[in-house]
C-alpha cells in the first residue's frame, strides 16, 4: 500500500518584470540589527527563543560550545515575567 502525500497549502508567487520570482511574505528579518556585538540577540539552543546575549550562557552539546539561556530557561522565563 503506498502512502498518500500529505497535502500542502500552495504558496503563491509572482513572477517581476525582471523575470525574478518572490514568494508572497513580508521580506527581512524580525530581529533588529545591531551595531553593537553586545546587544545582539541569539537564538537558545535548547528552546529556540531569541535573547540578548548577555543573557546567554553556553553549554557543551554535540560536540562543541552552544548558547543557552542562563542559568535555564525556565528561570529566564520566570525572571522576564516578573519585570
């Protein structure tokens, strides 16, 4: 018995004068840029959240050093909910 394919909602794209094709969403990033490598954000590894790096610790995992909310996430949470 074959397995059916899963059905997708179609993206619709246009196609420019110039030939380009763009697909039908809000360009560019959620994320500010920053001038200032201390004020950057980066994403946890464990629960995927963006965070200003100061509020970033790092952990061993596969293999190298990986960026995690300090001291957890959970206290993170609990921390910047209370402010």
């Amino acid at each position: 018995m074959r397995a059916q394919p899963v059905a997708r909602t179609e993206t619709k794209t246009a196609v420019l004068p110039d030939g380009l094709r763009y697909k039908s969403k809000v360009s560019g990033s959620p994320f500010v840029a920053t001038t200032s490598f201390g004020s950057a954000t980066m994403s946890c590894f464990l629960c995927g959240k963006h965070r200003p790096r100061s509020m970033m610790g790092t952990k061993k995992g596969l293999g190298k050093a990986q960026a995690v909310g300090a001291p957890s996430c959970k206290e993170l949470d609990a921390q910047l909910s209370k402010k």
